[in-house]
C-alpha cells in the first residue's frame, strides 16, 4: 500500500531536516538543498510584486532624470537618477524571471 503525504506535510518535515542538521557539515553537499531553494511557495505572486516596484521605480527614475534639466544640477540628482535606475532595472528582470518561473 502506497502513503501519500500532503505537500504542506513534506515541506514541513523537509524543514525540520534542514533545520536538525543545517550545522552538520557535509549534510547538503550532496545534491540536497534546502526546502525554500528547491520549491519555493508562489513565485508569480512574488514576481509581479517585484515587477510592480519596478514600474513605480522606473516611474520614479523617469522624475528623477526630468528634474537633472532643471536651472540646478547637482551630484545629489545625478546619483539619485543612476541609483533609482539600476533598482527598477533590477526590480523588473527579476519580476519577469519569477513570473515565467515553474512552480515544481
């Protein structure tokens, strides 16, 4: 007779594994991984989180960058626009890799 667990079962005793022997050296150096890296929960949720950010970043940039055309440049503003650009650039990939993530 075969057992079935449910999901929410084996991802918790999963995580007690990782959490009995995550100071035992050796123990996940053989393919094993911990729970949260090998399945992890909604990844499109959490990708269309990043992604909305990104957007509300990019607009935000797209401010920045309209207000370095102003009578005063200053170093504040050009660091402000480059900073604010490299995050919604990085908010954004990383929303669209979660979204076409595979839930396993």
């Amino acid at each position: 007779m075969k057992k079935t667990f449910s999901p929410k079962k084996d991802y918790i005793d999963e995580y007690k594994d990782w959490q009995g022997n995550q100071y035992n050296p050796g123990h996940f150096t053989g393919g094993r991984t911990p729970i949260w890296l090998s399945r992890p929960g909604k990844p499109k949720l959490l990708g269309s989180v990043f992604f909305i950010f990104g957007l509300a970043y990019g607009a935000w940039t797209i401010y920045e960058i309209t207000e370095l055309f102003s009578i005063e440049v200053t170093l504040y503003k050009i660091a402000s626009a480059t900073f604010l650009s490299v995050l919604s650039i990085l908010l954004l990939l990383a929303g669209i890799i979660l979204m076409r993530k595979r839930r396993n």
